[in-house]
C-alpha cells in the first residue's frame, strides 16, 4: 500500500501536480486561490497548494526509502538477536530497529532538502509566487549574470548548510562514525 | 539470450510487467505517431475547443485544442517522440561520462579519486535545477544542449554509485587474479569490474531515466526546453499555464501523460529491482 | 526462578521432525525426519556440512524459521511442554530466558547503534522485572564471568569498538544472563582466530560444568565437536545418518558417510605421501535433486542397487547401545576390510633453489589525520605488515605458511605476485630480484611462472565470464598457446587435468559448486606451467569432503609439474599433513621456522606451542596439552616493542621480553626460533600431541 502510494507520488513531477490539484481544488471545488501572488498582503490561504505540491512529492521518496530501509533492518542477524533475546516485539521495533533503519534516509531526507530548492523554483512558476526560484528563473532567461550569480551563491549556502547539519546529524545516529 | 531470461524473470513481478506496459505503449505511440494522431500536430484550427468537440473540417479533438487550435491529442502523440528521444540519449551520455569517472575514481584511487571525487560534490552540492538553470541560461535551450546540462548535473551522481560499486569489486579474487596476470587497468575495469556492477546500475538507470523525463519536462515547464513550435510536454503546459483556471485540459492531458511514462520507468525499475533481490 | 529440572525428563527432544521451506519453485524438505535429545547438563554436537539442515533444526528449536520456514511434521518439546504449540507470548519468554542461542557471526548479530551495556541489561530488565540498578550489576557480574577484562569500560562500549573474540564473549554473556537451561551454539567459533577460538572453547566448556547448562553444539569442525561433547549427531543432506556418544561415533562409525568424513579430515595419522586423504567423490545433493532412497547412495562405496534406491531409509539402533544410524547395510561391512585405497604415492624430489626472500620488509604508511596526532607530531605511523623474512623454497618443495588474521601472510602474497612493492629487502626469484618489479613490469614468463590459487571460490571466477574464455585468456596472456583454437585445445585438456567435464568451458561460475570453481582456480594458476603457485587458504571455504578432493588435486598437479608450492594457511592440521617445511607468522615477522616434523615437536616457539594446542582433533588416540591464551592480537599500528608475542605469551621472562627484541636461534639444521629463551631450554617442553596408542604411521 504504501509502495504503490509512494510509487505514484514521486512519478508526478511537482508542475503536474500543481497542474492537478489547480484543477481539482480551485476549478472543480472553488475552495483555494489558485495563484499566491500575495497582492494584498500575507494570505495563508494562498500556501496551502504551494506547500501541498512540495510535500507530496517528497512524502513519497522519503516513505519509499524508510520502507526500504526498515525492511533490510529487519532482515539483519542483530534484530534475530534482539527477538531471540525474548524482547516483546515493540521493543524490538522502537529500539533495535528504527534507529538502524532511519541512518540511511537521513542522508537523503538532507539531501532532499536540496531538491526542494529546486521544487521552489517549479512552485513558484505555477503560482506566481514571487520568490527566489521566480527571480532566479526570470535572471536568467534574461541572461541576468550578476542576479544568476546571487542566487547560485544562496543555493549553495543552503546546501552547505543542511549537509553540514546532515553530518551531524549523521554521527548521532552512527556510533560507527562518531569514535572513528 | 540473456534479455530474454531477464524478461521471463520479470513476468513473474506484475510490477515490473505494469511499467513495461506502460512504456511500451508510449514507445509504440512515438514510433507510429504520423499514423495515430489524428491531426498534424502543428495545424492551427479551432482555438479553446473543449475536450469532444468535433471539428467542422471533420474529425473529433478528443482531448481539445490549446489556445493557437492545435489539437491536444496529436500534440501529445507526437510530444512522446521528443521525450523518448532525447530522455535515453541524456541518460545514456550521462552514464557514459559518470561510469568513466567512477571506475577510473574507484580502481585508481589515490590523486585521481580525490580530484574525481572533489569535482562530483561541487556539482552535486548546487541543487539540480538551479544547475540546470544556470546551464541552459548560458548555452540556450536546444536539444542537444538539454542532453549536455543533464549529463553534467547527473553523471557526477552515477560517478558516485559507479565507484561505490567498483570499491567493493576491486577487492574481489578474480580482480586480484587479473591484476597478477599483469592485466592493464582499463582491462580490469571494463571487463573484470563493469560486468559485475550492471545489476544495480540497470536498476538504477531505470529510475534515472524517469528524473530525465521529470527534467525535460520541467525545462520545458519553465520555458527553457525545446524552442517552439514542436510539440513538447512541459512546454505544453507551460503555454497553457496561465489558462489553466479557465481551460484546464489544456495542462491536464500532458500532464496525465508525462506521469504515466516516468511512473512506467519508476515501475520498471521496482521490478527489475525485485528479480534482482531474488537471486 | 527455573525451577531445577529432573534428570529424566530430557531437556530438549526433536522427535522425527521434518521442517520444509517454501519456495517460488515448491516445497523443499530442509530436515527430515530428525531426532535428538537433549539431557540436561549434556552437550550434544551436531555435525555435517553446508545446506544439510544443522542451523535450521536450531532455528525451529527457536521457532525463528522466518516467513517461508515450516515445520511440516513431528515434535520439537522442551522439558516435556509442547514448543510447537506456545503462543507468541509464552514462545518470548521462553526465549533468551531458558533456552538462549550464541551465533555465528558475533560482529552481525550485535546491535551497532546501542551501547553493549544496554543490549545485556535488556535481559534482565524484560525477564526477571529487575530494576535498571539491578540489570546493570547483573551484567557487570557476568561479564565478568566470561573473562572479559574491564567490564565497565565494555559495558559503555559499542560493539565495533571491541575484537570479534571478545564480541563473542559479550554475545556468550548475554546468553547466560537469565541463567538459561538449554544453550544452542551454531558455530561459534567460525569466525574467529585459532588461538581466540580455544579461549571460547574453555569458555563454553566451564559454562557447561559450572551452571549445569544442556548444550546443542552446531558445527561442521568434527574436533571442535570431539573437544567440547557428549554425544554426537551427524546430518547428511537434511537427515541425521548417525548418532551416538563420542567415543562410539569417532570410533567405530557405522555410516559409511561418518567413515568418508574420516579419511576427509587430516588428522596427525595422515600422511600426503603414506596415508593420504581420501575423498568422498561426487558433491552433496541439491535439495531439490535428492535421490530415491538413501541421500548418500550416489556416493557411497557400499552403494547396492535395487535396495538403497529403494523408498526411504529410517534410522535405526545398531548393535551398541545408544549408537543408531541410517543405512540399510550398517552391520554387512566389514570396515577392516575394506579399509579406503589409499594411493600411495612418491614425494616429490626437491630440487634447485628457485625463491630466495632474504630480509624482505614492507611497511605500509598511515596518515592519522586527528588533532592530536598533527599536535604530537605522528601524523604518519607505519604498520610493519612484514619485518625482516627470510627464506628459501626450492623446486618440488611444499612450505606451509601458517598465522592468524593479521600475521602478515596475505602482505607478503601480494609484495611476492607484485601487487606490491617491498619497502625493503631481495626476493631473488629464478634469478632475478623481483622484490621491487610491479607486476606490471614483469615478464609474461616471470608471471605465468608464479601464479595463485585464491582463497574464496565464490569470487574467484569473474561471475560474467564463461568458464572457458577466462582460462582462454590466461594461457594467451602468458604466451602459452599462439592461436584461439590452439588456446582451446589446451583450455579443455586444463579441465580434464582438474578433473572437470570440458562442457563446463561453456558454463558461468554461478552454474558451478564452491568445489569446482576452486577448481578452475587452480586450473587457472597452473595454466602458466608455474614454477611456483602461491594458495592462499584454497580448502578453508569448502566443505570437508570436498576440501579434500581439492587438496589432493593441488598435490597432484604439483607432483606433475614438480612445481614449488607455498601453501598459506591457519589450519595446523592441514598443513602438517601436506607440508615439508612450515614457517610460523606473527605480527609480521617469523617466529619460527623449519621442516614439519622439527615444527610439531619441541623445541617449540612459545607461539607455535600455543597455536599447535589450539588446534581442534578429530582423533579420539590423540591427547592435547591445553594452553589458552590470554589476550588478542596487538594491533599491527603499535606492536609491543620487544617480542611481539610478548603480551600473550605463556613462557614470559619479564621485562626483557618487553623492551628487547628477541634473537633468532638457529640449529644446524636450519630450525630457527624466534625467542628469548634458549633453545636447550625450549627442548624440555613436552610434545604437544600425544598418542594413547602407538599410530600405525607417526607424522
């Protein structure tokens, strides 16, 4: 279920699903504004496409690699010690095996961060968002350098910073690393 | 022959099956797009037709016409041929460029791996569409110049499986066996080490090939694809973008048929992974 | 809070069990028809080789077959309550509570993520309700029992911090926590060195006398089982064909496949040249190409035609109480009469001098890149692989290379094939020194004439490559055959030279058994017509009869060729039976050399003497004198500064040992002993191996 679920999301790519939900939500239902221009002023209504596009892709790459994860943890000698051991089955799973199974997506929930950079600039087209991805995209279909350059100088220092954190993060959740 | 076993194996994952299926049928469309669609994809007729309208020079737009009247269905058909053209050649270009670099990174090691490896995580700390952003900001939109930006913002990411996967095989006997014969180094990586990692490498090509898709489609999405007038999915939506409130089938149907080739190529990969794990 | 069992009431007791997993390609039967008991305070061995089923019956003893494992028949009871029957909850208090399991691999079945405390403290916490003050002493204390030196500092430790023995211990420790009355051992010893492997072996054997414990004890290592039980039960492709106590068993074996497994194993009675091995010939049934009637027909000696091929075999009682086996014509042999052919044959001549290795050293340079090391200076350290070898190996000469992990063997392979270079030192080979010639720099002659047999089967075949073309392209490599039909007429005169049928130069290795890929391995170093083959642990993968086969091909290929052969190896048993001179390798350097005999009796290096004692034997005439060691290995980055074996070894002098490094002490006849002791007073050590009576051919 989850499979199938996560295997659908992550083949839409996000300018069909604001494609699909702009259908669906504002020309079918009429409930939500269709762009995010935020002409007259801060609109939480206006988020709620936007932010719904950027999850779901995410959602199920990240459901798929968890789900992937945690089955090869299950399948290690370490969990047949652990469930040998005569642990109830709950604690096995809380305390054996998620934390195992959670080193490996870690790194791509981080990395993911990145490509949400790059979802921004597809979101911010489709809703007219005026924000970083838009002026990035209007600089350099203007052939803007110095606008291109600013931009590029941001994205990298987002990156920088959420592989900076990855590591981090990576060392709490792998005593291998941290004494090495 | 051994196509053929691998085929039979996949018969067994309904999975993998679904995604052959799937794109099958769109390599069958962009093969025999002249005769299938039914209008010229290029034709100006009736603008803003809604999806079964019949047209007066005879013939019904089963999908609609976008703004210029061109009919939507026959857009499509032929919009499959440029995705399923130059989604294969970019992949193929990028992996030739990333398993160059990984295998040379991974059996050489020392200087060429640090310099290999400095280089893939420049690349790969930018996010990806920004690089291709910037890429085609600065060589301008054409096919060709498609196929070079996806090669260089992805073979960095093959280079990095290729080498993980030459890591582990150089340490391998019959390597070490090819190395005491006196086998020279571009032997032992092509024939010795290649071979082996093609498993996880078809795997992993399969779902590389659905984010091309994705890619060409979002370049084409944002304006940066092929230039007009030929068909192309992303561009189809994005010309019809700001009518989409009004007319969403317009946006719909390319889109529906952009998903349905990268969830074919998603499934496929599954399945292939499934068999592999099977053995 | 166990209850003290009776004596009559076994322990455990399979009861002709049948366990099955299915499969995309049907069912396929794992075990069948088994039975065991289990007394308490008994250790009962169970043996055989790879897929006959030994692991999974403990897996069902565990009820842990996974998702397409059943029990398709019969009874598994523990003190006489029905295990097949529990339910989820009384089934996870019973285990790790009163019956506990040790694995095989100590480094995978240990959590990586959790502190080693915490993973034993979990016993106590989930079976006895003790509070986590409780929990915490209790695994103090039994870490302790098990010989692990400071219990607090390993306690907070993770498990990659610790060696594969101590691992191990924790793994033993954990199991005995809750004081369990049925402890199931599946190959714990597999893993680890020798010398580690005799320290858990005394472990597990004092466990059995201290708490009383009933042991099942897996394994494919007949002398592990000889040394550590009771009784014995031994499995064949899914069924047990044999059982009884040990002394019946090793004895006087009924089942013409115990009898084969005997003249498999080298024990201190064989000989290459006067008793050699014999094999059992064919390979071990695939699950699913068992033949009609008994399992073991197609290889028996005994084999008879319209009643072995016939329906099923049950196990049966023979003549001597307790001693049961399966086989139809178990009292219609006389064994003395049809004692195996042993084809005798004459040793090789040695000849000229062909390798001389004179001082060789290679250091290897690690860059530590931390702080502290920039702040102190060390940044780069050296590893001393190998110090200072010297040694001569002539033609038609087999010399044996023995040492555990980290000695140094496998180092001085690759500076000998060229895949590294020496730091220092001459390795004069036919002539030429080749100690600083890449292997990219060699002659094709000089390759082709010192080629390798290696270690795993599984990966030593390039899985893409037909058998064939890869030894095709080794004998064009090496200038050996000018044309491609040339190179096939004598790829297919290689296969019948290992004993191969030709249509396998079409197959890929992944259609062959571990047996005849190695095979093909030993095809493929011989194609060269080498002077000298390096083996690096050819046989350690394989299973025992099929071992045996492949040592006695090499011998033979050898013998043909009168090639030089250099036979790496941790296993003494082995090298005794084949070598004519044996070297002794520890953290580098060569602690003792000379020829076999000079080796296995005193003087003995303390090392050598405590490796010999470590060594399993499957003879039941053979008396060991028992030396465990204390310790592991020192790491290769910082070796003690005087004698390496110093911090372990059983005949320390004192601080001499420490600080000085040892000299080399030679006799006449070239036996050489690394040691602070003299060697007049090494010469009063007692043998290492005894004999209870006189053996009909003495080593």
């Amino acid at each position: 279920m989850v499979s199938i679920t996560s295997v659908i999301t992550t083949s839409i790519p996000e300018f069909a699903s604001a494609v699909f939900f702009i259908t669906i939500f504002v020309f079918g239902l009429k409930w939500l504004p269709g762009t995010s221009t935020m002409a007259n002023g801060f609109d939480p209504l206006q988020l709620v496409l936007p932010v719904m596009v950027l999850v779901i892709y995410d959602f199920g790459y990240v459901a798929r690699m968890t789900r992937a994860s945690m089955a090869e943890v299950m399948t290690t000698h370490y969990i047949r010690t652990a469930v040998l051991k005569g642990l109830p089955y709950r604690r096995v799973i809380m305390n054996h095996a998620l934390r195992n199974a959670l080193i490996a997506p870690f790194t791509v929930i981080m990395l993911q961060i990145n490509w949400l950079l790059s979802g921004v600039i597809v979101v911010e087209v489709a809703f007219a968002y005026k924000g970083f991805g838009a002026l990035l995209l209007e600089a350099s279909l203007n052939q803007d350098i110095y606008v291109i350059e600013a931009c590029a100088m941001v994205a990298v220092f987002v990156a920088v910073g959420t592989q900076t954190l990855a590591d981090i993060g990576y060392t709490f959740l792998n005593p291998r690393i941290r004494f090495s | 022959m051994r196509a053929l076993k691998s085929f039979a194996l996949l018969r067994e994952s309904w999975v993998g099956m679904a995604g052959v299926f799937i794109v099958a049928f769109w390599i069958v469309m962009a093969i025999f797009a002249p005769w299938i669609a039914p209008f010229d994809p290029l034709e100006l007729m009736q603008p803003f037709a809604k999806p079964g309208v019949e047209w007066k020079g005879g013939g019904t737009f089963w999908l609609g016409t976008d703004s210029l009247g061109r009919d939507i269905l026959s857009r499509i058909i032929w919009g499959s041929r440029t995705v399923l053209i130059y989604a294969p050649l970019a992949t193929i270009c990028a992996y030739t460029v990333g398993i160059m670099m990984g295998l040379v990174a991974g059996y050489r090691l020392g200087w060429w791996d640090t310099i290999l490896s400095r280089i893939s995580d420049i690349v790969l700390s930018f996010p990806v569409l920004v690089l291709y952003v910037i890429v085609i900001a600065t060589i301008g939109a054409s096919g060709i110049n498609i196929v070079i930006a996806i090669t260089f913002a992805s073979a960095p990411g093959i280079m990095r499986i290729v080498r993980g996967l030459t890591l582990d095989l150089r340490n391998r006997d019959y390597v070490a066996a090819a190395q005491t014969r006196g086998e020279s180094d571009w032997f032992i990586m092509l024939v010795e080490i290649l071979p082996n990692a093609r498993g996880p490498l078809i795997v992993d090509a399969c779902l590389r090939l659905g984010y091309v898709v994705i890619t060409i489609g979002i370049l084409g999405f944002l304006g940066l694809g092929l230039p007009p007038p030929d068909p192309d999915w992303g561009g189809m939506v994005n010309e019809s973008r700001s009518l989409a409130m009004a007319f969403p089938h317009m946006a719909v149907f390319p889109c529906i048929a952009i998903s349905s080739l990268i969830l074919g190529f998603n499934l496929l990969a599954d399945g292939l992974r499934e068999i592999s794990l099977r053995d | 809070m166990n209850e003290t069992p009776s004596p009559d009431v076994p322990l455990l007791e399979c009861k002709d069990l049948s366990i099955s997993y299915f499969t995309r390609a049907g069912e396929i039967p794992a075990v069948i028809d088994f039975n065991l008991t289990v007394h308490p305070g008994e250790a009962v061995g169970l043996v055989g080789e790879s897929g006959c089923g030994k692991t999974t019956v403990a897996m069902a003893v565990m009820r842990y077959l996974g998702g397409n494992g059943k029990i398709v028949g019969g009874s598994i009871t523990y003190r006489g309550r029905d295990l097949l029957s529990l339910g989820a909850e009384e089934l996870r208090r019973l285990r790790g509570n009163e019956i506990a399991m040790i694995y095989q691999e100590p480094m995978a079945s240990l959590n990586p993520s959790m502190t080693i405390g915490r993973q034993l403290m979990e016993v106590p916490l989930y079976h006895d309700n003790a509070s986590k003050r409780e929990a915490k002493d209790k695994a103090l204390s039994i870490l302790d029992a098990v010989h692990l030196p400071d219990p607090a500092r390993i306690m907070a430790a993770y498990p990659h911090q610790i060696s594969g023995g101590q691992q191990q211990r924790v793994i033993i420790a954990m199991a005995l926590l809750s004081n369990p009355q049925l402890l199931l051992l599946d190959e714990p010893t597999t893993a680890l060195d020798v010398t580690v492997e005799a320290g858990i072996i005394e472990l597990v054997a004092e466990i059995g006398e201290k708490f009383g414990t009933g042991m099942l004890y897996i394994s494919h290592n007949l002398g592990l089982i000889r040394e550590t039980c009771d009784r014995i039960v031994v499995m064949y492709s899914g069924e047990a064909v044999e059982s009884g106590t040990i002394n019946q068993v090793f004895d006087e074996p009924c089942h013409p496949y115990t009898h084969g497994l005997f003249n498999c194993i080298a024990l201190p009675t064989t000989d290459k040249n006067a008793r050699p091995l014999v094999p059992i010939r064919g390979q071990l049934p695939l699950p699913h190409e068992r033949p009609e009637g008994c399992n073991f027909g197609p290889r028996c000696d005994f084999f008879e035609a319209g009643r072995c091929d016939q329906g099923f075999v049950p196990m049966r009682e023979t003549d001597v109480p307790g001693q049961t086996a399966r086989c139809l014509r178990w009292n219609e042999i006389d064994w003395a009469e049809h004692a195996p052919d042993r084809v005798q044959s004459i040793p090789t001549e040695v000849g000229e001098e062909v390798l001389r290795i004179d001082s060789l050293s290679k250091y290897y340079e690690v860059h530590d890149r931390s702080l502290s090391a920039l702040i102190s200076g060390k940044a780069v350290r050296h590893v001393k692989a190998n110090e200072d070898l010297s040694f001569v190996a002539h033609e038609g000469e087999t010399i044996a290379i023995v040492g555990e992990s980290g000695c140094g063997k496998s180092t001085f392979a690759k500076v000998l094939m060229g895949l590294e270079t020496a730091t220092s030192g001459t390795l004069d080979f036919e002539g030429d020194d080749i100690s600083e010639t890449e292997v990219g720099d060699r002659s094709a002659k000089q390759i082709g004439a010192l080629q390798m047999v290696f270690q795993n089967p599984f990966d030593t075949l390039n899985p893409s490559q037909t058998i064939g073309s890869q030894i095709v392209r080794v004998l064009r490599r090496f200038g050996q055959a000018d044309s491609k039909g040339e190179a096939q007429i004598m790829m297919l005169k290689l296969l019948d030279t290992v004993k191969l049928p030709r249509d396998f130069a079409l197959r890929r290795p992944r259609q062959l058994s571990g047996g005849q890929k190695q095979r093909v391995g030993i095809a493929r170093a011989f194609a060269g017509e080498p002077a000298t083959v390096i083996a690096d642990e050819p046989v350690s993968a394989l299973d025992v009869s099929v071992a045996a086969a492949v040592t006695e091909l090499l011998l033979d290929i050898q013998r043909r060729n009168n090639s030089t052969l250099l036979f790496i190896s941790h296993d003494l048993s082995i090298v005794r039976y084949l070598a004519d001179r044996v070297i002794v390798m520890y953290l580098g350097q060569i602690m003792e050399q000379g020829t076999t005999d000079e080796i296995f009796n005193p003087p003995y290096n303390p090392y050598t003497e405590a490796l010999l004692s470590a060594v399993p034997v499957a003879d039941t005439n053979v008396e060991k004198r028992r030396i465990i060691l204390e310790g592991n290995v020192p790491s290769p980055l910082d070796p003690p500064a005087g004698c390496p074996f110093s911090t372990r070894c059983q005949h320390r002098l004192g601080e001499i040992c420490d600080t000085t490094p040892p000299p080399r002490q030679e006799t006449e006849s070239g036996h050489s002993i690394l040691c602070h002791i003299p060697l007049d007073e090494l010469a009063k050590a007692d043998p290492v191996f005894s004999f209870k009576d006189t053996p009909q051919a003495a080593a």
